[in-house]
C-alpha cells in the first residue's frame, strides 16, 4: 500500500512537518480545541503515522537500486557502501517500528476521545 497522493516523497513530508509545527505552536499557544477537533487531529496523525509505516521500506528498495545502479556510494567501496545502506535500512526499520507503535496508540487515542466526547 501507498499514499494516495500523487506528490513527491519528499513534499509531503515537509507539508505534515509544516501541519504538525503549525500544530506545535497552537498547543503552546493555548488556543483551545473542542474534542471533535482533537479528535480529527489525532485521527490525520494516526493516518501520517500509517502511510509513514508503508513508504519507509520501499525507500531501503530504492537506496539498493540506487547503489547496484551506481547513482551512490562511488566514492567507497563496494563493502563500505554496501555496509552504508544496510546501516540506512537498519535505521528505516527502527523508524518503522516506531511508527507502528505509534499509529496504534493514537487509534487507542482516537477512539478513547471520541468516547470521552460522546460521554
């Protein structure tokens, strides 16, 4: 599965690390949020941290092809650059992980706001 938009990689990130700056100010700004709000908010960084979780690996598959195409690592050797992208793809993982993990706890967020809203 991938995002649905047809953007770049790389502009959607820096538009959700816009939204969640904008986001960041709000909140210590004070400005209040009714829970219906909250709700959505949470629900379009659940939805972030879902779509994060599906591009990361597939951003490893394009650092490989990348490499055995010659596009990176020409200045090491074929072991230093190899060892280079397995540290990338390491670390992709570990964001995936932690994306996972973070996707389902603001579904358990979620749903336990919208209890709280409807209570």
């Amino acid at each position: 599965m991938s995002p649905k938009s047809q953007e770049p990689p790389y502009l959607l990130a820096a538009q959700a690390g816009s939204v969640v700056r904008h986001l960041q100010s709000s909140l210590r700004a004070g400005e209040p949020a009714s829970p219906a709000d909250l709700c959505r908010t949470i629900g379009a960084l659940q939805q972030l941290a879902d779509d994060l979780t599906q591009v990361l690996p597939g951003l490893q598959g394009q650092l490989e092809e990348c490499l055995l195409a010659g596009r990176v690592g020409a200045g090491d050797t074929a072991g230093e650059a190899w060892d280079k992208v397995a540290e990338v793809g390491y670390a992709l993982a570990q964001a995936r992980t932690g994306g996972l993990l973070m996707a389902a706890e603001l579904r358990v967020s979620r749903r336990t706001l919208g209890e709280l809203a409807s209570s």
